[in-house]
C-alpha cells in the first residue's frame, strides 16, 4: 500500500474511524515496510512487503499506529 493510496483515502473522506463512523482527518509516521535489499554485479533492489501508519480520526480520541490502514477506507 502506497503513501499516496492513503493521502486519496483521507482527502476523499474514505477512511472512517470505528469508534464515531466519521472520517478520519489525518495520519502521521509513515514508513514502508522491507521484505528484502539485494545487492550485486550492478543489480540492487529494495522489495518492499506493506507499510504502517498511525491514523488519527480528529473528530474523537481514536488512533491506531497499524499496518492494515486500508482495512478502514470504504470505497
């Protein structure tokens, strides 16, 4: 899952807080997450397995630092 997945999720007022049904205002701490880093003969790659965020609802007291962010947007 990508930064930018997750700024279109907020912006769009997808991402609904569990605790008041309403969408969540902002994230913070970002980072992806490193399945592996390669190395070699002019050849290097970074494999990246998922990302962690810590969404924050704004509207209440909820946030969660987790990497299954995407579970709360609602298409």
């Amino acid at each position: 899952m990508s930064e930018s997945r997750l700024k279109e999720a907020i912006a769009s007022k997808k991402m609904i807080c569990p605790e008041c049904k309403k969408p969540v205002e902002k994230y913070e701490k970002f980072v992806e997450t490193v399945a592996s880093v390669w190395d070699g003969a002019g050849d290097s790659g970074v494999e990246h397995e998922g990302s962690k965020a810590t969404i924050i609802c704004g509207n209440c007291d909820w946030k969660e630092r987790t990497e299954y962010w995407d579970s709360y947007i609602q298409e």
